[in-house]
C-alpha cells in the first residue's frame, strides 16, 4: 500500500482482507485526487464581491489563501 500522506477512517460491517482493504484505499485516493483539485474548486464556487460576482479562478484561488476574507467578500458554494 502507498502512502499517499493523508488519513482516511473506513468503516465496515464486516471483517475483510488486507488486499481489499488496500483496494478500497487506493480507489479512495483516486477518487479524492481529481476532486481536490484547483479547477474543481473553484468550478463549484463563486466568489461575491461588494458589488458583483466572479467565478474567475484566480480571484477565487487568491481569496482563499487568505485567512480572513476581506470585509463583504463572500464565498459561495454553486450546488
């Protein structure tokens, strides 16, 4: 199994194998490799400004290095 530097809980109702439990991980991984990324977060979200909306990537990516928004920035999830 590959240490993929992250920590993940899963819960079965029954006992299984090492191999399918190393399975299970390694389709976790996948999974979570193309969903965290960049381009999908910032897809999914819109960025509120004062007087107007972007869902330029950069503006959104830039807000959110911050550790506070900036007074009447709003970040908004589209789903």
């Amino acid at each position: 199994m590959k240490n993929h530097n992250r920590d993940l809980l899963l819960l079965y109702k029954s006992i299984v194998n090492q191999e399918a439990l190393e399975k299970a991980v390694e389709c976790l991984h996948k999974i979570l490799l193309r969903v965290e990324s960049n381009e999908v977060f910032c897809s999914s979200h819109e960025l509120v400004k004062r007087t107007f909306i972007t869902r330029e990537q950069k503006a959104i990516l830039k807000a959110v290095t911050l550790t506070d928004l900036k007074p009447f920035y709003f970040l908004i999830n589209k789903n």
